[in-house]
C-alpha cells in the first residue's frame, strides 16, 4: 500500500473515531485479522511486528507510548482514534505510530 493511501485510509478512519465518540472501557479489542488492522500492521504485540514490511519500526515502540493512544502509559489496553469503537493493546504497534511529545 502507498504511502498516500495509508494517509487517507488513516484519516478516514480518524475522522470516523471522532464522530462516534464511543466510550472505550466497554470497547471490544481490535483483532490482527481486521480490514482496519491489516491495513495499519497492526499486531497486539510490538515484538511480532515483521520488520521487513515495516522497516520503520524501532523496539520501543509501542501503542502505550503513541500519541494517538487514548489510555495511560501503565494500561494494559487503550482507544485509538484509527481503530473506531475498539481498543489497541498497550504493547501493540502499527504503521501510524507516532512517537508522544
């Protein structure tokens, strides 16, 4: 997938979290196997991210640290405006991460 079409797929699906304004404690967890997910890399566990597809990825990198992730470093899951109504493992990583200021 280009760059550009990971863009508007990541900002569609932006917008769209942000017009549901779901409450993610009763949120259900995003799978690995999800059209959204797989668009992203997504995987629940950073250390399983292949490294050859997204050379971008660095250890360390996890959502808990992301600027986008919506829980607190130390939770175990959080939201995540890329994955609409769903909650990211605190130790997962996607091709969207972006390091918190």
């Amino acid at each position: 997938m280009s760059n550009r079409r990971e863009f508007i797929a990541q900002v569609s699906f932006f917008s769209t979290a942000m017009m549901a304004g779901t409450a993610m404690a009763a949120a259900p967890m995003a799978s690995e196997t999800d059209p959204a997910s797989k668009g992203l890399g997504y995987v629940a566990d950073a250390t399983k991210t292949d490294k050859v597809k997204y050379p971008k990825y660095a250890a360390g990198q996890v959502c808990s640290n992301c600027a986008l992730y919506q829980g607190k470093a130390t939770d175990a899951a959080g939201g995540c405006p890329l994955f609409a109504g769903k909650q990211v493992a605190g130790k997962g990583w996607c091709s969207a991460y972006a390091k918190k200021a």
